[in-house]
C-alpha cells in the first residue's frame, strides 16, 4: 500500500481517488505518469480532449454523462459530443436537442425520437414533424399517415 500526503492529510491512493471522485485506474496512472497531486485530482477523466468524456462537474457536483443524460433529458452521446466540440458544460445541459437526438418519455420509458420511430414503424421524418407541430406522442405515434392518390390512378 502506498500512503501519499496531500494538504496536510495522509491517505492511501483508493482514498484520494474516492475522495475526489476519481477511477481509481485513472488516479493511479496519472501518479505513475508524474502528475502534480492537484492535477490527478481535480482533473476530470476525458477533460484533456482524449475523447472519453465519463464525468462532468456542473453546480459544484461531479456527475457521471449518465446521470446528466437523465436528469437534462439529453442523449449521453450528444453531451459527449457537445463538450468535445468545445461547449461549456452550462450550454451543454441547457440547449434542446433537435427532435433526432432528442429523448422523449412515452409510455413510461425514455427513448430518442429516432428509437420509438423504428419501434412503431413510423418514418422518422414523420415522427419529427408531428412533434414539432405540436402532435402528443400518442398520436404522432398511431395516427395512420395520409396516403395520397395520384392522378394516373
């Protein structure tokens, strides 16, 4: 076990890195690797544009993409991407998705307007349209579409 001192406290690498939130994995490496104390531990895994972003620290919580995705009601690969692109983490959790990424709770579960358009079988254009028309889910997802009769027929 190696104990290391940080701030006047000892501890062993498992307790920094519980205590700061930090995968222990992650934690370990970046000690090996010779970062400073202060920088292993308040650097957020997939902060430095690896492309892996897990956590974000928001309102002075840290939080997995997960959880944010729930709580926002936005696609976790949506946040993802959004932070890689250079989005502060405000604008992030805060900007609507368009109607492709956006998740939408029907029926009591939560899918992406592109997932219940393959479940019900309904065109994703469609989809799309009746919602931003205003339609509810429900009818935007049972109301048959209109056909339309050609003139040679």
């Amino acid at each position: 076990m190696v104990y290391i001192t940080y701030k006047n406290k000892v501890q062993y690498l498992a307790q920094w890195a519980e205590e700061y939130k930090i995968p222990y994995q992650c934690f370990r490496y970046r000690i090996s690797v010779n970062w400073s104390m202060k920088k292993a531990l308040t650097t957020l895994p997939g902060a430095l544009g690896n492309g892996k972003v897990r956590y974000i620290k928001y309102k002075g919580k840290t939080k997995s993409v997960k959880e944010l995705s729930k709580e926002y009601g936005i696609a976790p690969y949506n946040i993802k991407a959004r932070i890689r692109a250079g989005w502060t983490v405000h604008k992030t959790l805060t900007t609507p998705e368009r109607a492709f990424h956006k998740i939408v709770k029907y029926k009591g579960k939560k899918r992406s307007v592109k997932e219940w358009s393959r479940l019900y079988n309904v065109s994703y254009k469609v989809l799309a349209k009746r919602l931003w028309n205003g339609w509810t889910m429900e009818e935007a997802l049972t109301i048959p579409v209109r056909g339309y009769k050609f003139k040679n027929e």
